[in-house]
C-alpha cells in the first residue's frame, strides 16, 4: 500500500494509544473519558466499514481503503505452499562463477592449471607447475579476497593441489541474499499471475510461505511458483549424432539435453556446453500470437549488453542452430538465417496461452537464485472455507451469547455493563485486526471466543470484590475504587502470563497458529481497555455526579 492509502488506520491507532494513555493515567473526569470511549468506538466502526464491502465515497477509500481484514485460506478457500530454498546450490552456482573468473585471471596471468568444482562444492585448482605456485597465491590474495585457500592433496596432479572456498561471513551474505533474491523473485511472479491478497514471507533461515487465496489449481501455481528460470542460449552440434552421443557419451565439451518433439515425446539434442548468452540480460517478455498451427509465441527483448552478444553471436554462426534453453530444457532450436541485431528475440515451442503467458511471467521476473522444493501443500476448496465460516460464526454466537446472558442475570446492572465492555472490546480487536491488515483464520475466532472469556474473567473478579466491599459497609463510591484497585494485582498477571504465550506462539508457531496468537495478543490488550478503562470510566462519571447512590451488582 502505498503512503496516501494508510494515513487512515495510523492516525485512528495512535488516537487510541493517545486516549488509553490519558483516561488510565489522568484523574480527568469521568464526563470527559465517555466522550473518549464514544470516539474511539466511532473511530472502531470508521476502520471497520471498508471490511463491510459497501460502496464508499471516494475521499474516504482514500484514507481507509486497504484497512480491510483478509480471510485465511480456511475461510475463503485457495492453496497453501511451504517451500525450501536449496542455499547450498546458489552458494555452488556463486562459486561456479568464481571460477570462471578465476580461468580467465589464470590465462591472462599465464599461470597454467586447471579449474573446477569438487564433490564436496568446493573450488579445486590443480597447477601445472610449482613454479606458479606463488603468482597463484599472490592472484587470489588481491583479486579473490573473499576466498579461502587451502592446500590439498592429489596424487593424479604435477603441481601443488588447491581447494577454495568462501569466507564464514561471505558465505553467509551469499545465502542470506539469495534468500532475499528467491522470495522477492516469487511474490514478482505471483503479483504478475493477477492473484490478489496473497501471502509470500519467510519462514526460518531457508524456507518460504505461500498463501494464494482463491487458487483452486495449485499445479499451475507450483509450476510458476517452482520454476528455476534459467534462460540459456548455447549453439547445437550438428556436426556430431546425436544418438552415437546417447548411446556411447557425448564428446567432450558437449552435453544432451531434451525438449518436445511435435509429436509430443521427448527430442534429445546434442548442445554445446559453453554458454553464450543467459537471461540476466532480458528486460521485457510479451507473448505474441502466432500462426494457427505453431500457437503463441515468447518475444523477448534485451538490453544494450545482451543486444549487442545476440547481435555477435548470430552473426558468427550463420547457418548452424541456436539451442535456446530454460532450466535444461531446449524450447526451440532455431536456424540462424542471418545476423540478428537490436535485441529482439522469439521464443517458439508449441506452447498453450497459458504455458506462453506463464514463461512470459518468469522470464519478466527473472531467475530464481536456486532450486525451490515444495515441503507442505495444502489445497482448502470454497465450499470448505463457507463451512467453516458459518461454524466459526456459530461458535462465536453461542460463546458470546451464554456469556452475555450469564452476566445481564448474575449481576444486573454491574452485568449489563461488563456487557458493553465485552461487545466493545470485540469491536476494538476486530477493529485493531483491519488497522494492521491482519488475516483472519479459524483459529483466529477461535483466538476471539477465547478472548471473550478472558475478558468475562477480568469483569468478574471486579465485580466480585466490589460485591465484597459492599457486604464489608463500604459505600458505592468506596467499593468501586477499592474494587477495581484489588483485582488489578489478579488481572495483570493473568493477562500478562497469556500475552507472554501468545508471543511465544507467534515466534515460534507457522500459519494458523500465528493466526491464533494475533488475535489472542491484541484481544488480551482490547480486553483490559474496554474493562479496565472504560467501564470504570462510567462509575467515574455516576460518582461525579453523585449520582452513584447503589451498585446493582
């Protein structure tokens, strides 16, 4: 939401702050803090009306538009994803780059040796000679300084063996912006599929959540969500069989890869393994419609760098085949005609709408930084969630009516008011809810009931030791200020006990249990202004005006 959308719920909070503040801390009368209490439940129904869905003036959605409370996926239906992030491949891939740079240095540097990654993901270097042995150790220490190097053995190896691998503190920057990378890569993805109200955060150290609500094909939503998008151009061998490759080996320098043949089935191709151009370099992806026959089409367009590699690349290799390739599989592998310049290129692959739009989506967003592995799939369908709504709402019509009703005939009047405060302090919870934009789930009304009861406990011990002071002779003025005093010590530490859980819940809980100790942390923070402050502010008031002559209680 952007800044022009949320003046509404921030300057509505901080009045309630603001007024909490005033009518527990101040000895202003009790006239004055009703008129509060009336503000703020105004102010209350202000946040609340956007979550109503009734048409509203312009000038107010400005202000409240997006207080509006969600429905979790247990209410309203829709896909719930819980997805690992492979760090330890981005770090490798990271490293793998490291390496390239490091041939290059090697060769400008005349240093013979040969460089790659080891079974356990480390960097080995194997020199030729031990005469380089100091110019490579001088090399790493002024240009690969986030490098460690240590010696190795190999008895395979002429020269001095070398293993090379990240810093403590580099690996970490390198997992923790590849965690960043992959979760902003996915909610890009997610936003462009035109899904509203979703859920895309973090979940620990390597894992990410996924809620779309709505969703009710999840298939399409992983194979968008999951995709590594990794966009490769590498040239096709022609001059070798592809099948004498397939049967024996490919040559060196080469490697197999497969793609869909117009029948359907698997195509090997025989590719090239240097990589001649990669998707960093795409700016924008469209799809086109295409002849009747070969459907929609992927145009790409890149930028100034990646224009002028295309440009070279294809006018270099006229008359051979240009593989162009997506997380190792070959989509189409073109004849270069001619030489290609300004950056334009199609993608061709006899995809659906849907597949074209959806590789559009990914090659716009760009690659995930590693792999991603779905660890937990939920799928809630609509008429489930409707379910669960009338039986949430039926258990919370039933809990609040029977409390409701207890305290009207325990103690009347006294009863009637802890009444108000109850309905109040679930206006306010509710009402803080749509200020935050928080999501409302199963649990969460399970987290209100619940909050309801504990209010109801609040009232009570005020009501029973104001009931106390009066069968001791105290008088009405007397028993309210003795009363409200003595339960203090009581409520504080339950309230203060249960809030500390409901943290420890949200810290430590994932998905509905968050859900839960949301609505159970703010409802213990609702439950003592509405009894603590504002119910007292009437009997301050009644006192005020010596009018206070009885407590039906």
């Amino acid at each position: 939401m952007d800044q022009t959308q949320s003046f509404g719920p921030i300057l509505i909070l901080l009045v309630l702050i603001v007024s909490f503040l005033y009518m527990h801390f101040t000895n202003g009368s009790g006239l004055t803090r009703i008129y509060i209490a009336g503000a703020i439940v105004v102010a209350a129904i202000l946040i609340l009306l956007p979550s109503l869905n009734i048409d509203l003036p312009d000038w107010f959605k400005a202000g409240f538009g997006s207080t509006k409370i969600q429905l979790g996926l247990d209410l309203q239906g829709g896909t719930h994803l819980l997805m690992a992030v492979k760090l330890d491949d981005a770090v490798k891939t990271q490293l793998g780059r490291r390496g390239d740079d490091l041939k290059k240095e090697l060769k400008d540097n005349k240093i013979d040796g040969d460089v790659s990654i080891d079974a356990s993901g480390n960097m080995s270097v194997k020199l030729k000679s031990s005469s380089d042995r100091s110019a490579f150790l001088d090399l790493v220490d002024k240009s690969f300084a986030d490098l460690t190097v240590s010696s190795n053995t190999d008895s395979s190896s002429i020269g001095p063996v070398y293993s090379l691998a990240y810093k403590p503190q580099e690996l970490q920057t390198i997992r923790s912006n590849a965690m960043d990378q992959a979760l902003e890569t996915i909610r890009n993805r997610i936003d462009q599929l035109g899904v509203r109200e979703t859920t895309v955060a973090k979940e620990g150290e390597d894992e990410i959540l996924v809620q779309l609500p709505g969703i009710q094909d999840p298939e399409r939503a992983k194979e968008l969500i999951g995709k590594t998008a990794v966009l490769e151009f590498k040239l096709v061998d022609d001059t070798n069989n592809v099948q004498d490759a397939i049967k024996n080996g490919p040559p060196p320098g080469d490697e197999i890869l497969y793609g869909t043949s117009e029948t359907g089935g698997r195509e090997p191709y025989l590719v090239e393994s240097p990589v001649l151009m990669t998707g960093d370099v795409v700016t924008d992806a469209r799809v086109r419609p295409g002849a009747r026959l070969e459907g929609p089409y992927v145009a790409v367009e890149l930028d100034n760098r990646g224009a002028d590699i295309f440009d070279a690349m294809t006018s270099e290799n006229v008359g051979r085949r240009l593989a162009i390739v997506l997380d190792n599989t070959v989509y189409s592998a073109p004849v270069i005609k001619e030489r290609i310049p300004g950056g334009h290129v199609q993608i061709t692959g006899r995809f659906s709408m849907d597949e074209a739009h959806d590789l559009a989506i990914v090659l716009r967003s760009g690659a995930l930084p590693a792999p991603v592995e779905i660890e937990e799939e939920r799928t809630v369908g609509p008429s489930l969630g409707r379910d669960s709504i009338r039986q949430g709402e039926l258990s919370f019509v039933i809990g609040a009516g029977a409390v409701l009703i207890f305290m009207a005939l325990y103690y009347s009047g006294a009863g009637l008011l802890a009444d108000f405060g109850l309905s109040l302090n679930i206006l306010l919870l509710i009402c803080v809810m749509a200020a935050l934009g928080a999501t409302l789930t199963l649990p969460g009304i399970a987290g209100i009931v619940l909050t309801l009861g504990m209010s109801v406990d609040a009232n009570v011990l005020v009501n029973e030791r104001m009931r106390e002071e009066l069968r001791n002779g105290k008088s009405p003025r007397e028993a309210v200020k003795l009363g409200y005093e003595r339960a203090w010590s009581a409520i504080r530490d339950s309230n203060i006990s249960t809030f500390a859980a409901g943290l420890i819940l949200f810290q430590f809980g994932t998905g509905p249990v968050k859900g839960f100790a949301v609505t159970l942390c703010v409802g213990v923070l609702t439950g003592l202004f509405s009894c603590i402050v504002v119910t007292r502010a009437w009997y301050d008031y009644r006192i005020s005006m010596r009018k206070l002559t009885r407590i039906s209680v």
